[in-house]
C-alpha cells in the first residue's frame, strides 16, 4: 500500500454565513488575539460595527486602515477616523501619545476602477504575522449574510521580534 499523505488545509474557506453555513469560521475570530498592529485595506467599513466587531484590532498599538479614495467616499473615510478614534480612546489609546491610528484613502485618478483589495495584516505581541485574504467588505451584511471567502496564513516569524528603527511595526 502507498504511504498515505498528511491532509493539507484547502486554499479557501468560506465564511459563517447564518442559516447556510454556520459551521464556518467568522473573520472576528480570524482576527482575535494579542494584536500588536494591525493594517486593514478593505474598500467599505462599517466603522461602529467594525469598532464593536474587531476589538483585539481597535485596541491595538498601531491601527492603520486602508479604505475606498474615491471623491464621494472621503466623508466616510473622514467619519471612519473619527468613529474608529473614539473607540480607541474608550480602550485608552490615542491620548498622551499612546497608540498610532492612521486611515489611508488612497486616490485612484481613473474614471474607473477602485482600491478594493480585501485582507489584514496582523502583528502579535509575540512578533508573529499573520495573512488574512478575504472577499467580505467590512460591514455586518457582508460578514454575517452573504457568502464570502477566506485565506488565513498561518502565524509567522519569530517570537519576540522587536519594531524597526523607524518605529513602525509595518516598515
């Protein structure tokens, strides 16, 4: 008889999807943890459920979010700042210098297209990375009743992994 192969994880997933797939796994979860810095590019977001949703990522260090820069989407890249700044100072972050939040809308000078990339980029304590691709945008429709995907890496790097010289966990 051959030798039998270990199994290997798919390449996909789907996600939880209420009263269709409710054994799969929530990207809240994906998301949990001692996050050190997190960087979310995801083209819409739900800032109050976003808040609610991902505090192991609101409460971070470092928080940057990458979101639509079209024209009409700049007051809500703007109300996103704001929400996900109050949430952070509720965790006691953003006063005295204590915590980075940066929100990025990138500008797309093209009649057509947008920045719709999906996926977070998580740094634990521990100095552990993980990759997470998805295909949700980050609003509690999308998560909870629309059929989505995912790609998780597995944690990576070394533990006890210190910031760059620059200051950042990200550069």
């Amino acid at each position: 008889a051959a030798p039998s192969r270990p199994l290997q994880p798919p390449a996909f997933e789907l996600l939880r999807v209420e009263g269709v797939h409710p054994s799969g796994r929530r990207l809240q979860d994906l998301c949990s943890g001692s996050v050190r810095a997190a960087l979310v590019s995801n083209y819409m977001t739900d800032a109050p459920w976003f808040a609610q949703e991902f505090p192991d990522l609101v409460s971070s260090e470092e928080l940057i979010v990458c979101h639509d820069g079209k024209s009409g989407m700049r007051r809500e890249a703007e109300a996103l700042w704001g929400e996900l700044k109050r949430a952070r100072l509720r965790h006691g972050l953003g006063s005295g210098g204590r915590g980075r939040l940066v929100v990025h809308a990138p500008d797309l000078p093209i009649p057509y297209g947008t920045h719709h990339s999906k996926f977070f980029v998580l740094v634990y304590t521990d100095g552990r990375l993980r990759l997470i691709i998805h295909s949700a945008n980050l609003l509690h429709g999308d998560c909870t009743h629309k059929t989505q995907g995912e790609r998780t890496e597995p944690l990576l790097g070394a533990k006890n992994q210190n910031k760059t010289e620059r200051g950042s966990h990200f550069c």
